[in-house]
C-alpha cells in the first residue's frame, strides 16, 4: 500500500474561475487597446466595434442553434473579439471583420463544444483563414 494519497486533479485549489480568469486578461490588453485606438483612430474603433458585437452575436446565435446554455458573463467572447482585433491589420474591411469573427466564434468555438473544446486557438485559426 502507497503512503501517498491518490485524488482526482486538480490538486491545488483556489478562488479563480473562467470567468475571472478571462476578465483578468480583458483588463490585461487595456493599455494595449489604447494605444492601437491612439495610433490607428478610427479604424481600430472599427475593427473593435464590429468585432465585439458580431462576437456577441454568433456567441448568442450559436448557443440557440445548438441549444446550450447561454454564458454571456464568463467573457469567452469579448476576449476573442479584442484578440481578434489586435491580430488583424486596422485597414482590413468590415466584411473580412465579420467573417472572422464567424469563423472564430462559431465555427471553430461553438461547433466543436464550446469551452476547452477546441482542436485550435480559434482567433489564430480565423486569421490564418483571413
């Protein structure tokens, strides 16, 4: 018999959680978000724009379609759209806005199961598809 303890991971246990962790990041890439809308102007605020809410959007869409519960809060989305914004040239058009944030947030995201599911990041795999 082992003198050790054998439990299930994970092993340390704190007061974090996937909501708290994506936030902590959000607010991690403000300073970088002020100075691409102080350098860029009007077309990061574009890009930001249409990338958050078309985020929400296919997030929203994709959790009726495949009927999932609905976690808005947990900022999964707002975390893809501002990385998604940072990847992107601030010149790129509307259209190629939305598309990636479909790819990103719906298809790569939602259709493989959501949270932790994924094969691959999904903003790297909306930009290499870009």
């Amino acid at each position: 018999m082992s003198p050790y303890v054998e439990t299930w991971p994970p092993h340390i246990h704190t007061q974090d959680s996937v909501p708290k962790l994506f936030w902590g990041y959000t607010g991690a890439l403000l300073p970088v978000l002020i100075a691409g809308a102080i350098f860029f102007k009007g077309d990061f605020l574009r890009v930001l724009t249409l990338s958050l809410l078309s985020s929400w959007g296919f997030e929203w869409a994709a959790k009726n379609i495949f009927k999932k519960k609905t976690v808005f809060y947990n900022g999964e989305a707002v975390l893809i759209a501002l990385l998604f914004t940072l990847t992107v040239p601030p010149s790129l058009s509307s259209g190629l806005v939305i598309l990636g944030s479909f790819i990103a947030v719906f298809l790569i995201k939602e259709s493989f199961g959501g949270l932790g599911s994924t094969l691959f990041h999904p903003v790297l795999t909306a930009r290499v598809f870009l």
